[in-house]
C-alpha cells in the first residue's frame, strides 16, 4: 500500500514538473527576448543577439541571473535565426516543425528537450558555443578561404608574419585558448601582425594544405613558409613564436664604436638608415616588425640609452632619453633627414614616418624595379613625374659633382621632380642611350633631364650641352630647365627606348645556389620533424624502403663472405707448395667440385661434369676463365698463366 503511495506521488511530481515546463515554455517568447519586432530581418536579428550576447555572458557578467538569460538569448537566437524554426514558431507558438501527427510525435522530444535545456544540461552551462552561429564575431572577421590565402596572404607575407589557428566546432581544446587567443590577436594586430583562422569543417583543402589535421592548431607564415607552434597556449609563449618567426638580422644595436660604419653604409647600401633610441634593453616587436616590412628600402639599427657607450650619440644628436626617439638618416650623417618622438609610438604614425623618408635624397638606380618606383611611368597630363638624373663614375669617396647634384636636390622643392645618379660603368647601356656624343662626355658626368612615357621603356628626355662639373653656372642652368619645364613640356625633345637596368646588388650565381640549397634544407627539415608527417609518409616509405634493401644485400653479403672463409683454410702442404713456387697439375674430381675459395685462382678442368657448375650455375660476382689446352702444353701455359695471374692479382694458382 505505501508502495502505491509512493509510486502515485511520483507520478504526480513528474506530471507537475512537465506542465511547469509546459506552463514556462509558453510564456517563452524569442522576439521579446533579443528585443526585436515579428518583422524584424536576419541581420537585425543577428546584430541584437551579438549585443546581447556580449552583455550577458557569463564570464563577463557577474550578475546571478545572467547564466539563465545568456541560455534565453541563445535559445531565442537559435529559434530565429532559423527560418523554417522561426515561421513554425510564429504559426503554432513553437519551433516544431508542423502541425499534425509530426508535431504530436515531436513534442515529447521538444518537451524532453526543453526541460533539459532548463535544468542547465544545455551547451551554454559549460559555456561552449560549439554551434558556429553562436561563435563570437573575432573568429568571422578573420576567417580565410583557400583562394584569399593563395592570393592574398602567402604574398602579404613577405611584408610581415601571419598567425593562424585553425579550428573546428565541437573542439573542447578551442574553446579553452579562446580566450587567450583573443587578447593576443588584439596585441598582435596593432604592432601589424597578420591574423586568420581557418575553419578546418568548411575549408578542409586549406587546413589540408597547411598541413593541420588536428584542432586546435597555430601556425605562423613568414616569406610563404610555414612554421608550426608546438608550446603551451599562452600570451608571452604566442609573442616569442611571433618574433622567432622574423630574421635575426633585421635590426643592428648600434652604440658609440659602430653608428659611424652603420650611417655610412648609405652608399653602399643604397638606402636610407633608421635609429631608434629606447629605454627597453631588447628591441620592441613593433620596430622589428617594421623592419621587417621596410627591409628593402632602409637599414634599421637600435640604440639603448640605458647602456653605457650610447652617451656620444645621444648628445650629438641632442636625444631625449626619457621618450622614444626614431631619426632617420640620408646621404648626411651628422644631421638626421627627418626626426619623430612620442611616447607609446603607434604603428600608423611609425608607417607615415618611414614612407615620407624610403628613398634618398638622390638614390642610385640600382634596379629596373627601383626606377619604376622614382621614376613612375606618367599617367595624365596632370601627373607628370621628371627623373633629373646624374651620370657619372663610380667612386669610393663622394666626388664634387655628386655632392654639387645633391645640395641641389635637397634645396628642391617641386614635388613633381625626382633626383637620381647612375653610375656609367655599371649600366654602360643605359648611359650611352642618354648621352648624345660619348666622347665629349668621356670620363665626365653628365645630368639628363627625363619623363617615361610607358613600361616598354620609352622616354623623352633633354640632356646638358656641357658636363656637370657641379659649378654655380651648371646648377643656374638646371635651375633654368626645370622652371621653362613646369611651363612647356615640349622642352623634353629628344626620345629613346631605355634598356633595362642591371640589378647591380642581386647575389652572384654561387650565392644564389646556396640560398636555395640551404632553404630547401631548412624546409625539408620542417616537413619531416614538424610540419606534416601524412604528406611525409610516402616519401620517408621510399626512402626507408631503399635503405632497407640496401642494408640488407650489405648484410647477406657479409654472412656470405664470412663463411667463405672459414670454408677457404687450406692444407699445410698446398701452403708449403706455394711458397716454394712448386706446382703440380692434377686434375681431379674432388678438385673439380669444390667452389673457388677467397686468396687464391682455382684451376678445375671443363668437362661435361663441371660445366653446370662452373659456367651455368656461375655465383654472383665471380668470373670464370677458360683455357684451352693441348696435353703437349698444358704444363707450359699452365704455368705461364700462373705467373701472370699472381702478377696481376697477388694471388696463386691452384690445380
């Protein structure tokens, strides 16, 4: 009797439970949660749900009740943002998806469901958002497809180095980094460092290419190579993989015994050099980072004021200690071109810093692709661009021409005007097409006046009747062609189809073979010990297979030749015999069947008998010599072939 009691109590909680639930799901309405209107569209509904779901999560809210309403919002979110559950919903008052004998048969499992959901067994406890609609926005922004990341990333960089993490919904491990994840993408990107992820479920090809075939994982891109993180997810492990991932000589520390060979190497060199003067004994990512994206137009060095030898450069160049300071230097070395100081230096300002000072002031056409930069080809009449250009002879020390062309071309002040210099002996070509009589001008400089038309070369260009010699009457003059310029372009009457340049600082053949050889290296020594061991298989399967056999056959051989061996003792009296040079022909059976032993020629005699064993069935690696004798000669010859084998080989015969 109690035992019915029991069990009808029983039954009646649960009956009570589930109209409870009944009663709450009823009153459950997705559009009054997000704050939306019947009308509302899928991107209103999306923006509201990304609102709400950043104020009430749980991890960000540390109100009691903000557990139950962030799981309201998820629920609701998933109600509407699915058309076929949301047009059910506004129907029949739920998100089944019909009337009838479906939506009676479902409603156990949407009763079922919804109590689940309620007593806190939903995703949303756990705080895993594996449906991918609920996944926070800073994946979204980043995400990559394998055509953006071929065209588009892979190229980029070469500029500056790429973290990527690839993930997948239901990853319990890629919810756990999240967090980290995120604070690091948001220090990462302001220095400049490139961000994607890679959803492995829709971009199976890309996360196949990047060789990740576990979730989560990081990797980092840097000149189109790819380098695997294999250290604990975490924000200082994720910064030193980011700078590993640069080259090493990207920045040079500069103090009072070098900064006069590091400023003088603008020659050389051809570019610009930068000095950055910090507090911080270890350069700052942000100006390795820039380095990195500027390595082929300056020279980047750093000097720590907080390090005794810096005390001379900082009083000749008059820096405040107290503020960061980047000065950047041209063809002068005692004066810096340009000068920038602020504390918590951005990556924007650094950015407009360097581009205003790529070049120098007159830079030296070392390349094709140098000139397409100074001299750009001209685009409308608006837009015209002249390249003034000094031909003249290499020199170690700066000559009175050239330093007579550059004060003229710091006093310039047109925009539209570029000054460069070519050295003649470099790019003998190119110097010959602008100078209309060599001899005149041999071993003198010359100063053109030019403007490209197109791409293929073509120029009009006007050079000076007489040599520079850098006087106060050459510069009146170029002073005088440059004005009448701005006013007839025509003064331009002469054209040309100028070569291409010889790029003068490209590593010679040997050098270049090297460098391929040894990143050719590097990358097969990332595949096989970090990268992608399933797209190494088939290789190291052949290789290991090859040494195998190789092995092997050295093996066998080796048993092979031991037990020769230790067959190959001969008697005391064949020994005496031998040194005493007596030979005595005896053909015998027993002589006939033994095989030829190691260190000594054995001498059997052919008969119908032997011929199986000694031509047919002949062993690998063993020769056989036949003789054909006559009983009046064979004594003679015998001997005779003897002496002629032991001279040969060091070896005996033996009959």
């Amino acid at each position: 009797m109690e035992v019915r009691k029991l069990s009808i109590s029983w039954q009646f909680l649960i009956v009570l439970v589930l109209i409870l639930q009944i009663l709450s799901a009823l009153d459950f309405d997705p559009y009054r949660v997000l704050g939306v209107s019947r009308t509302a569209s899928q991107a209103d509904i999306k923006k509201a749900y990304k609102k709400l779901a950043r104020e009430w999560h749980p991890d960000k809210n540390k109100d009691p009740g903000a557990e139950d309403k962030f799981i309201q919002i998820s629920k609701a979110y998933e109600i509407l943002s699915n058309e076929e559950k949301r047009s059910n919903y506004d129907q029949y008052g739920d998100a089944g998806e019909n009337q009838g004998y479906q939506k009676q048969q479902q409603q156990r499992e949407y009763r079922f469901r919804h109590f689940h959901e309620n007593f806190y067994f939903d995703e949303s406890f756990f705080h895993f958002p594996f449906n991918s609609e609920r996944r926070d926005s800073i994946d979204e922004k980043y995400l990559l497809h394998f055509s953006h990341y071929v065209n588009e990333v892979v190229p980029d960089s070469f500029k500056k180095p790429y973290l990527i993490k690839i993930t997948s919904d239901w990853c319990f491990s890629c919810i756990h980094i999240e967090p980290v994840w995120k604070e690091v993408v948001q220090e990462l990107e302001e220095v400049g460092v490139g961000i994607g992820v890679v959803h492995a479920g829709y971009e199976r090809r890309l996360a196949h290419h990047l060789g990740a075939h576990s979730t989560p994982s990081i990797l980092g891109i840097i000149n189109g190579k790819i380098s695997f993180f294999h250290n604990a997810v975490v924000r200082e492990n994720l910064r030193q993989f980011v700078e590993s991932l640069l080259p090493g000589n990207l920045v040079e520390k500069v103090t009072n015994k070098n900064y006069v060979r590091f400023l003088s190497g603008w020659q050389q060199e051809n570019k610009p050099h930068v000095l950055l003067f910090d507090q911080t004994p270890v350069v700052p990512l942000l100006y390795k980072l820039t380095a990195f994206a500027y390595k082929d137009y300056l020279s980047f060095g750093y000097v720590y004021v907080g390090l005794r030898g810096t005390e001379e450069m900082t009083r000749r160049y008059n820096i405040n200690i107290y503020a960061p300071t980047l000065l950047v230097f041209k063809e002068h070395i005692n004066k810096p071109a340009d000068v920038i100081q602020a504390r918590g230096m951005k990556k924007q300002i650094i950015d407009d810093f360097i581009t205003h000072n790529k070049y120098l002031l007159a830079a030296r056409l070392t390349s094709q692709r140098l000139f397409h930069e100074l001299c750009p080809v001209k685009r409308s009449h608006r837009q015209r661009k002249y390249c003034v250009v000094l031909l003249t002879a290499e020199t170690t020390k700066l000559s009175k021409p050239f330093e007579a062309f550059l004060s003229f071309a710091l006093a310039n002040t047109q925009d539209t005007v570029r000054f460069v210099h070519v050295y003649s002996n470099r790019q003998q070509e190119f110097a010959d097409t602008l100078l209309p009589d060599s001899e005149a001008f041999q071993g003198k400089s010359a100063v053109s006046i030019l403007e490209r038309r197109n791409t293929a070369g073509r120029v009009v260009y006007k050079t000076l009747e007489d040599p520079w010699t850098g006087s106060e009457s050459d510069k009146f003059v170029l002073l005088g062609y440059l004005d009448q310029l701005r006013k007839d372009p025509a003064l331009l009457s002469s054209e040309a189809v100028l070569p291409d340049l010889t790029d003068e600082l490209a590593p010679v053949f040997l050098l270049r073979w090297f460098y391929s050889a040894s990143d050719y290296i590097s990358d097969c020594w990332d595949s096989i010990f970090h990268n992608n061991w399933r797209e190494m298989m088939p290789l190291l399967s052949l290789i290991f297979s090859a040494l195998f056999i190789l092995f092997g056959t050295v093996i066998v051989q080796a048993f092979s030749d031991s037990n020769d061996e230790r067959e190959s003792s001969p008697p005391d009296k064949e020994e005496a015999q031998e040194k005493t040079g007596k030979t005595e022909p005896s053909f015998t059976k027993e002589n006939s069947s033994k095989i030829p032993k190691k260190g000594f020629v054995e001498v059997t005699e052919l008969t119908d008998v032997t011929y199986t064993s000694n031509l047919v069935r002949l062993r690998p690696g063993h020769m056989n010599v036949v003789l054909i004798l006559s009983n009046s000669t064979k004594t003679s010859l015998l001997q005779k072939f003897a002496l002629e084998v032991y001279t040969f080989t060091g070896k005996i015969i033996r009959w």
